[in-house]
C-alpha cells in the first residue's frame, strides 16, 4: 500500500553554514525589492555624506543601470576595500550607536546585497591634498584604479538582479519602475529643500529640484510648492508645535512641524500622506492614527487627508532598527508621540481660515509667542477687536419662539425659549454688526476688513449671501450655526462627565485577556465615557451602564469597540471621540434650522461669530460652511472682458 504524500517525512539535512554570496543575496532579497529599493538606499548614503546635489541616472527603469552621483565628502583610498563588504560601515561601531542613529543608513548591508544580484563600481574622491585625484572600485573583482573626478562619490548598478533572474520576472514595466524611483526621490526632496535633485531616465530630464536657499518653514513652504505643486500649500496651514517630553533622564524635546492640508483638500486616496521622523521617511501607525484623528472633527465622509508631517525627538527615544528597508520605527513612547501629532494638526486646522491664519514661529520658544491664543504650544494671533456691539451669543440677535423656533425679525431671545443654544456663555464677544440702515447704503467695504464679508440677502431661507473685497461670500448658515454651537458646548463639557444610564439587566460576553485588562486598567476612563464595565471571570465581561444618548445601541457592541480604542491608542482620544460624537448630535437640533428668514443684523452676528470660532470652515460632518466666489469667476460668468 502506498504512503499519503501528507504522511512522508522529509529527509533530515545537516546543519550548516551558508556561503557569503548565498547570505547576501537573502539580505538582498530583503533589502532590494525593486530599482526604487536601490535608489533609496544609494541616495541616504549621498545624503550622509553631506551632499547638496544629489543626480540620479537611470535606463530601463532602473533595471539596466542606476547612477546616483553626488558632491559629497567622498571616501578614502584607504576605506575603499570595505566598502562594498557585508556589515561594513562608518555609521555605527557599538551598541550605543545603534541605539541612537542619527544618520540616514546604518546597517551596513546595503551595497553588500547590491553587489550581490547586480554589477556594481564606486568612483569617489575625497577633497584633500593627499588624494588629488580619485579612484574606481569595481564591485566584482575588487580592482582599484585612479580616475578623474570632483570630490564626492558615483555608484552605478548595472543589470539588476542578473544573478537571480527569477526575482526580475516580477518587476513591472519600466515605466512603473521608472514612477517608483521618481517617488523615492521625491520622498527626500521633502525632507531636503537645502539639497538640489535631478533625475534623468534614457538620456532625458525627467524631474528636478533645485535647492532652496534660506531655512526653516519658508524654505520647506518652497520645497513643497515645488514638489506637490502650487495647490498643495496654497490649501495647507503650517504647524509648528513644540513640546517638552519628560522622562527618567530629564525634559526631551519633541518638535512637530510641517504643512496639513485643509479639509476641503482631502483626497479619495491616501497618496499624498508624508510623515518623517528625524528626517526619515517612515510609515508609522501611531502618526497615521494621531493625524487621521486630528481631522474627524472636520473631515467629511471617507476621504483621506494630505499632509507632510516631520516629528523630531531624541534619536535613544526611537528605535529605527525595525525592518530591514528602515522605513518602519518604534518609539520608546508611542502615546507622546501620537498626542504631539494630534495636537499639533488639530491647533493648526482649529484656526478659521476666515478669521486670519495662524503664523507659527520658526525656532522661536512658546514662551517668546505673544498673545499665545491656545494653551497646547500652537498659538496664532487674532484680529485686533473693533468697537461694535457686545453679543454673548449669535442667539441674543436670533428672537426664539417656543420649542426653539425662531421668530423672524425678532432681535431679542424669547424669554420663555427652550432651547440648546450657549447664550450662557459668561464671556462676551464681541463682534461687529452694523445697523440695518447702514449696511443698505452700500458703502465700500474698508480694505482687509471683514474676511467673511457684510451680509446683503438671505436665498431660500438656506445661504447667506455676503459681500466682501474678493467678491461674493455663499453660507450655508443651518451648518455654520451648527459648528458654532458645537464648539461652545465642548468648551463647556470640558471638565464634565458624560451622563450614563444603568442597564436592568447587564449585557455579558466573552472577552479576551486584553480586553479585560483594558477594563481594569481604564475603569476612570470608561466611566468619564459613561461605561460601566467590570470583569465577572477572567474570561467574561458584564456592561452595567452605557452613556444615556446611546442607551438604545447594543452595549456589548459599544464596549468591544471603546476597549479596543482603548487598547490600541492614548485614552484621551477614545474620551474626546466618543464625547464629540455625542455633542454633534446635540449641536445639530440646537442649531438654527434651514427656512429661518433672518435680519441682516442676525446674518452679520453669524458671520462675525465664523471668524472666531475654531473650525467653523467646516460643519460637525466635515462639509464645508461657505465658500468664496471671486470677481474673476463672476466676471466670466457674464463673459465681461471678452
């Protein structure tokens, strides 16, 4: 009777040690997945070795040859032969090195495993009197020959992976290799606006980057403008957000800067995310997780937001030692990390592009930024106050009848109202409403004043149409009412708890050890939530309470969710969450509703309250609350000039 295959005992092989050329073409096999591999890895070593051109040559989309020349410090005769050996490097020489990289490459591996599946040679020169002219390495023999060249260093990798053709049948057309490489590139031209990059593919120009004088954030502002394009920055607000860190060893500085784009910029794919720490460009969780969560106040839907995001911090605070491409990290405190991020994107979008832009300080301490207007690091400086009416809420203007319903005409809130609405909000504001006789002369608006315009009709009891120097200003006033409700009841609720409402029957399930120890470890935090969740058996969680808004849901779906939120991410985020979510329902029935015919002194209160209310760009579902329609856009509507 024959043996099932499945039954078959493999013959035993022996132990032992693997050749060198074997060993690295496995490390190869994790380093260089595919040109755009070899590109990165060449151009980190230009980078570290002070380079401020960087050129890179390809044919075929990299598989033929791949050039990357630079006007480095070039390596010495003497280093030449290790160069190109496994675990050879000049960055690292003990653990505490590798414990705190500062450098783009490290490992040591990296031209070992090139050398492995392709033809590779060095032609460097170092810039002294010792060395007046430079020399060419060959990769496979190992022969060394004087050669002409300026100071810096050219390695080019010819026939990648003619040593292992079966890795070459999975590379895609060259022109897909060739957007990989150019992507790459790219990547460090963010990071280095200080550097200049150019990219030829076949002989031709394909791509360049000069390098930017200056420093700071405009130099990074240029950089992106001439990267992503014009649009990019023109719908991007600049952060800039330090915060010291403590720790064991004393304060650490954690520093996140850079551009997000607004809102109404976001993109149905998540292609234009940059994230760098340190100057590397990684893709890290924990930042993805804190900026996407910075924008689900304002973003609306599914679409994904745009952003370059560069996070520095002590280099012993995180581990770049991760995976072999070094494109993965891991922080010694995530949840520090995520909240700077968070914080940082949220001070920045916060700001109302309607009411002036916040102005982050290049290398300037918090201490030094007067007026700060925020208490998390961020500060921006508002408009100077005009005299004009002192409103305590766009309410006061807005006449209620019963049930909230608004009289139109009214000035005054009626005095029996029932309403969710923050005229009890004890700080006044004051803004700028201009009797009704007034704005009916039509004068000219004065320069710069009013970014959001006077208000001149009401359309359909829906938008507010409004004047102002660009030219006409469209509200949906149902949804600007809405955020700024919204807002008011935040700062409100700041300090308090969320109601919760006892089940009469606790709902149980069954639950894992790290869902029960999530919920003895955060049992405060659940509790601020409204949840009341206690352990029955290591293996059995009971709900008791669930917040009283949501009393309908399905508890064990509620809890599973929050602890898992709990698990993976700083608590304060799972507490702001689910506390707005229950807010913005709140806002939504207190806000003025749509086919409220309104006064021109009402409409004028809403738009001054726009332009000082934090995210008032956008309503509690992430649309957008107005929108500017410039003389040139009217001008073509009616074909005047033509």
């Amino acid at each position: 009777m024959t043996t099932p295959p499945s039954t078959l005992q493999p013959p035993r092989r022996p132990i032992r040690e693997l050749p060198d050329e074997l060993i690295s073409q496995i490390a190869a096999g994790e380093v260089v997945e595919r040109p755009a591999s070899v590109v990165r890895e060449l151009v980190d070593n230009a980078l570290d070795a002070g380079a401020t051109q960087v050129t890179l040559r390809l044919q075929a989309g990299g598989v033929r040859l791949i050039s990357v020349e630079d006007n480095g410090s070039g390596i010495l005769r003497s280093e030449l032969p290790n160069a190109l050996k496994r675990h050879a490097t000049s960055k690292i020489a003990s653990l505490s090195d590798l414990e705190s990289v500062g450098t783009m490459g490290f490992r040591g591996e990296a031209l070992a495993a090139i050398c492995s599946i392709a033809e590779v040679s060095l032609l460097t020169r170092v810039d002294t009197a010792d060395e007046p002219h430079g020399w060419l390495l060959d990769g496979r023999s190992g022969e060394l020959q004087p050669t002409a060249r300026s100071p810096g260093t050219t390695v080019e990798v010819r026939e990648l992976f003619f040593a292992t053709p079966a890795r070459r049948k999975f590379l895609k057309t060259d022109a897909t290799e060739l957007a990989h490489c150019i992507e790459a590139v790219r990547r460090h031209a963010l990071a280095r606006p200080d550097v200049g990059f150019a990219i030829w593919h076949d002989g031709k120009l394909v791509a360049q980057w000069r390098a930017v004088t200056g420093g700071g954030m405009d130099a990074l502002r240029q950089r992106l403008a001439d990267v992503l394009g014009n649009d990019f920055v023109e719908q991007a607000v600049a952060l800039n957000w330090p915060l010291d860190v403590p720790t064991d060893d004393g304060p650490q500085r954690l520093r996140v800067w850079g551009f997000a784009g607004v809102p109404d910029a976001a993109r149905s794919r998540a292609d234009w995310q940059f994230a760098y720490v340190n100057g590397r460009y990684v893709r890290d969780k924990t930042i993805t997780h804190a900026a996407r969560s910075a924008y689900e106040d304002v973003l609306h839907g599914h679409r994904q937001p745009v952003y370059a995001l560069f996070v520095s911090l002590d280099p012993a605070r995180v581990d770049v030692n991760v995976h072999p491409t070094k494109i993965e990290v891991r922080f010694r405190d995530g949840r520090e990390v995520h909240q700077g991020v968070r914080h940082a994107v949220e001070a920045a979008l916060a700001v109302p592009r309607s009411g002036g832009a916040a102005e982050p300080v290049d290398a300037v301490p918090v201490t030094a930024w007067t007026p700060p207007a925020r208490q998390d690091g961020f500060a921006f400086r508002p408009r100077e106050p005009e005299v004009g009416h002192r409103v305590s809420d766009v309410g006061a203007l807005w006449g209620y009848g019963s049930g909230g319903a608004l009289r139109p005409g009214s000035g005054q809130a009626s005095t029996g109202s029932a309403r969710t609405d923050v005229s009890s909000d004890p700080a006044p504001t004051t803004v700028r409403a201009e009797p009704v006789e007034a704005l009916s002369d039509q004068a000219p608006l004065p320069s710069g004043d009013w970014p959001l315009g006077r208000a001149i009709a009401q359309l359909q009891g829906v938008y507010i149409l409004a004047e102002n120097t660009h030219g006409l200003i469209v509200v949906d006033m149902h949804a600007a009412h809405e955020r700024i409700v919204y807002e008011r009841l935040k700062q409100q609720l700041d300090d308090q708890q969320v109601a919760s409402q006892p089940l009469l029957i606790p709902a149980t399930f069954s639950a894992t050890p790290d869902e029960v120890a999530t919920a003895e470890d955060c049992a405060e935090v659940l509790k601020t939530l409204g949840l009341e969740i206690t352990a029955l058996s290591p293996k059995t969680l009971a709900v008791r309470a669930v917040p009283t808004t949501l009393a309908q849901g399905d508890p064990v779906e509620l809890a599973r969710s929050v602890l898992g939120e709990l698990g993976l991410h700083d608590a304060s985020t799972v507490v702001q969450r689910a506390r707005n979510e229950l807010l913005a329902t709140m806002a939504c029935h207190g806000a003025v509703r749509a086919n409220r015919r309104l006064t021109l002194d009402e409409m004028n209160a809403l738009l001054r309250q726009m332009e000082v209310t934090e995210r008032s760009d956008q309503c509690n579902h992430g649309r957008p609350t107005w929108r500017q329609v410039g003389m040139k856009e009217l001008d073509a509507l009616f074909l005047r000039g033509r």
